[in-house]
C-alpha cells in the first residue's frame, strides 16, 4: 500500500516539474517573441557588381560664336535706321546713320579758330620784323619766343581739328564687321545712344555655342573629352507652333566654372558639400538657327570603373567620415539573432540613386540596411522586414 503512494507521489511530481520546464520554455519563448516585436524593424539589400549609370542634363539659349555690339561712341542722335532684326547683312553694309550737324558745326568752329592763330602768328612775325630795323634786341627775342609759341599751338590745333573730323567720318554711321544677321536693334530714331548697343550683328556661318554647367567628377568618369559629338535638342518656333529637333553638336571647350554648394547638407555633421564644377561648351551648326532657340543636351554613359553599387540611401556620416550598416547573424540559445554592424567605407563614384563603394568588409551576400524603424547605433539587434 505504501509503495502504491509512494509510486504515485513519484508520478505526481515528474507531471508537476514537466509542467513547470514547459511552462518556463513557453514565458522564455513568449517573451524573446515579446522583445523581438520591439527591436527596430529594418530594410536591407545586397550589394551588386557593376558600373554606375550617369546622366548630365542641361539647358540654355543659343548664341552666335562670332557676335558684335555695334554702338556709337560720339552719342549722336540716330538719323535713319536701315536694317531690321533678323536681316542678313553684307561686309561693309550700313546699319544706322547718324545726324551730324551738330559735330559738323564744332568742326566749323575748330576751323575758324585755327585762321585766327594763323592771322595772329602772322601779326607777331611782323613784329618780328619791325624789331628787327629797329635793332631792339629785347623785342627781337619775345617776338621769336611768341613765333615758335604761336606754331605749337598753330600744331595742336590742326591735330585736333584732324581727330575730330576723323571721328566725325567713323560715327557718322555704323557698318555691318562682317557678313552676318542683325539680332538685336535697340536704337531709336531720333534718340541719341541709350547706353546699349544700337545694333548687334552676329556671324550665323561659324555657328552657335551653347553652354552647359555639370558637375566636374561626372565628367571625369564619364571621359568627357573636347572633339566629342553631342546630340542637341532646339526648340524651333514653325507655323504648326513649337516643336524640336536633334542636332549634332561638338564639344569644343571644357572649362573651370563656380563650384556649387549642395543645399543638402549631412543631417548628422550639419556640414555642406562644396562640388567642383566644369562648363561645357557646345558648337551647334545649322543653317536654320538665328540664334536666341533654347537648346538642351541629356548625355547618359555608364562609368568607365566597376566595383559594389549599393543605394544611396544605405550611406551615412558622421564626424570620421562614410558608413553603413550591414546585418551580422549570430547563433543563440533560443535561435538566431540579427544585430547591426557599423562598416567603414569609401566611395570612388556616385550618381543621383547609387554610390559605388570600397570596402575589404562588404561582401555580395550581405544585407545592407537601407532604411530603419528607429536609429541605430553599432551591435543593435534588429528583426529583419
């Protein structure tokens, strides 16, 4: 009978501590499931192997190569006009002529006092002469100083005289340079010059440039050379209304040009990114432009380099320069853990979505995070989306 009880005591207790291992297996379990749900929910994706895809877009107006501002420099009041914009010109053709009267009359004036200084000169080499019979020394020498006086100035007179109708003769109209297009007339009939050029003329046979601003490392990894071929899109106005066309262009020059601050600054340096920039400038040749079309280039290449490409959203910064986070798995107790991982990286180029990288710690099966729930720090457990 006692060992009957005592059977049963013994079975009492294994159900009783089975149930209590099982119970303590359910709460650890329930609440690793519990903390889990908590830890920071993140994104990721897998570095991948390859080029990075840039694009360099830009827009702007057409000029001539060859341009001239024709003004007239004597501010005389415009007497006719004889060209219109958009009319092509010859050599030597006359644009404006100008009313003179008033220059011709200072001219005239010039004249007159130039015969009197004669008439006066005349006057004091007859008292040159008179002091001569009369044997004054004194009179001979003043009289002789008043003579070669009278003749510089005599000179200088006629110098003057001379530039004045020389200038009269060059602003008493303008000519075209050379063979070419009137683009722009601001003169008025008669109105003097308004500070503008009266009349520009451009040279529409040599073509027009149009120049474009990019950044300066697209170019170098793109190889960007002078010579290269471009397709240019011009607007052009027709009676169907505007419309465009592709024209081939050439990259004539590569030239410094302002840097640019990028007005998104680093959320966690708080500083700004100063990016060099270079100028381009376009030749475009086409017998039906006049200039003043607004043109646009989108050039698209691959990068000369290859390396991992990850998005930009995965990178960050702080104070000892580019990282990202990547999710290292460890083994545990009660199963697998992810943490985040802080890795040291540098960048050799980037584009508008994607940054090429280089890194001995970033391997093509890790898990980059791109985006996550809450902020990280490194060795924070997280549960993967």
């Amino acid at each position: 009978m006692e060992l009957a009880i005592d059977r049963k005591r013994k079975r009492i207790i294994q159900v009783v501590f089975v149930f209590f291992v099982g119970l303590l297996l359910f709460f650890t379990l329930f609440s690793n499931t519990l903390q889990s749900l908590t830890l920071p929910k993140v994104g990721t994706e897998k570095p991948t192997q390859g080029s990075i895809d840039f694009t360099i877009e830009g827009s702007g107006i057409l000029h001539p190569l060859a341009e001239v501002k024709l003004s007239n420099t004597a501010n005389l009041k415009v007497k006719e006009i004889l060209v219109k914009e958009g009319e092509l010109v010859k050599k030597g053709q006359t644009l404006i002529v100008y009313d003179t009267k008033t220059a011709e009359q200072e001219v005239k004036a010039e004249v007159t006092n130039l015969e009197k200084q004669k008439i006066e000169q005349q006057n004091i080499q007859d008292q040159f002469i008179q002091s001569n019979m009369e044997e004054d020394e004194l009179k001979m020498r003043n009289a002789s100083r008043e003579i070669e006086k009278g003749k510089l100035d005599i000179a200088a007179q006629e110098r003057k005289i001379s530039q004045m109708r020389d200038l009269l003769t060059s602003q008493k109209q303008l000519s075209a340079p050379f063979d070419g297009i009137v683009t722009k007339i601001n003169a008025l009939e008669g109105l003097p010059s308004a500070g503008e050029a009266d009349v520009i003329v451009s040279n529409s046979s040599l073509g027009y440039r149009l120049d474009i601003t990019a950044d300066a490392k697209y170019l170098t990894s793109l190889g960007i050379m002078v010579g290269e071929e471009i397709e240019v899109e011009v607007g052009v106005d027709s009676a169907q209304g505007q419309s465009s066309q592709t024209i081939n262009g050439i990259i004539e020059e590569i030239a410094n040009a302002e840097p640019r601050t990028d007005s998104t600054s680093s959320e966690e340096t708080g500083q700004t990114i100063t990016i060099q920039q270079k100028r381009l400038r376009i030749k475009v040749t086409n017998p039906e432009l006049k200039g003043g079309e607004h043109a646009s280039i989108k050039l698209a290449k691959r990068s000369l380099q290859e390396g991992w490409l990850i998005s930009n959203d995965a990178l960050h910064q702080d104070r000892d320069g580019l990282f990202v986070y990547k999710v290292e798995e460890q083994r545990g107790a009660l199963g697998n853990v992810f943490v985040a991982r802080k890795v040291r990286i540098e960048t050799s180029e980037t584009n508008e979505k994607e940054t090429m990288i280089q890194s001995d710690s970033i391997y093509e099966e890790d898990m980059i995070i791109l985006e996550s729930s809450e902020p990280l720090q490194d060795g924070d457990r997280v549960r993967l989306q």
